[in-house]
C-alpha cells in the first residue's frame, strides 16, 4: 500500500478517444501531483495541486488534457482525442517524507 | 535542457559489493536531492534524500553524497543484495517543491 490509490491499472483505448484516470491520496494532503513516464525517461512533470487549486502546468500538457480536483482530495486526469504518443505510465503522488513525493503505483496507458 | 542527468543507463554489480550510481545537476538553486528506486509495473518508491546545506546522509545500506562545488551526487550501496535489482532515479526539487527526475540507471546485481 503505497498510500495512493490510482484506477485503472491499465488501459487501453483506440487512437482518437477519450480516456479518464483517477488518483485518490489515502490520507489528506494538501498538494497532489501528476507525471507521466515514458520508456527509458525519468518521471516528467505534468501538473500540480495545492487543494483544489491547480497551480502548474508543464507545457507537456496540451489544450486535450485536462486535470480536476474537485474537493481538494481525489483527483481526475482526462485525455481527449488521445493519439499514440500519449502511450506512457501515469503517475499521481502526493507530499512524502525528507523532502520526497509518495507515488502511487500508476496507470499504464496504451493508445493503439 | 536536463536538470538531472544520470549518464550510466545500466549498471552490473556483484553480490555483496558496493554499488554506486551517479548524478550530476545543472541548476544551482535545487535545494533538496532524492533518490528513487523503481520496479517494473510500479510507481517510483523513495529511498533517501539529502538537504543541500549537507554533504552525506545515510540509511542502513544507502549512502548519499552531495558534492556542491562539483554539482554532483552518489549513492552508494553496501553491500549490494539481489532485491537492490531495479532502475534508479535521481532527482532534485526546487523551491516550489517540484521534483525533477533524470533518465535513471538499471542496477542489476549478479549472483
């Protein structure tokens, strides 16, 4: 138990459709972060949250991506008209301990 | 631009032995370094870290070094044991708490 909970595990959708990932931090916390992983590249930086309040964006997250956290604890990731090159591993965390991030285990995504 | 880079895309490393895997950063202002460690099919899984104002930290079997003048970081572990077997990411935050990881380095330990 890593302490975040993210569903779906994997997915996998057709070139063109609209897919959803959802993280839950177990506990409270104020900040809630997404990255995303692609073969042989270290974790990136998607976006953040400090309570509901989305407060970064990197300019890897283009106009079809969309990020939520309604109530200041779960949050949503969407990806519209997803094409192949969003095919990675998404990652949600949140604060850790000395300075780190808890990761939870991710969603893999393939966009065939 | 890398920040992190990590330049040993794979490392070998006997049983029992010392592994030490290598980081180097470009931007002056991190004030907090971490390693990493990850296993297929899950998420990053913290290991150590180490405030900037330090130059070492260790953990049990992980060591880290912080050499600021050289903008270069290690960790080291000893002795080496076959679950240490995974890829291991570097990282730095900056003063907004944004974590920046490099590309990472494959340990794998021989028996």
């Amino acid at each position: 138990d890593t302490g975040v909970s993210q569903d779906p595990r994997h997915k996998i959708t057709k070139r063109g459709q609209n897919v959803t990932f959802r993280c839950d931090p177990i506990s409270e916390h104020n900040r809630l972060y997404w990255y995303r992983q692609t073969l042989g590249q270290g974790p990136e930086f998607l976006t953040y949250f400090q309570n509901e309040a989305q407060l970064e964006k990197s300019r890897l997250l283009s106009d079809r991506f969309s990020a939520e956290r309604p109530k200041g604890s779960f949050s949503t990731l969407e990806i519209q008209r997803t094409e192949q090159g969003d095919s990675a591993m998404y990652l949600c965390a949140r604060e850790g301990r000395m300075g780190g991030y808890t990761f939870g285990s991710g969603t893999r995504l393939t966009v065939v | 631009d890398q920040q992190v880079k990590q330049n040993s895309p794979s490392l070998s490393v006997q049983e029992g032995r010392i592994s030490i895997l290598n980081c180097d950063y470009t931007n002056s202002m991190f004030d907090y370094f971490l390693w990493y460690k990850k296993y297929p099919a899950e998420g990053p899984t913290f290991l150590i870290s180490i405030s900037s104002i330090k130059d070492k930290n260790e953990d049990g079997r992980f060591t880290v070094f912080l050499n600021k003048s050289a903008k270069h970081l290690s960790l080291h572990i000893v002795p080496s044991q076959p679950g240490d077997s995974a890829v291991y990411f570097c990282a730095a935050s900056d003063r907004d708490d944004k974590i920046i990881f490099g590309k990472g380095t494959r340990l794998h330990i021989l028996p």
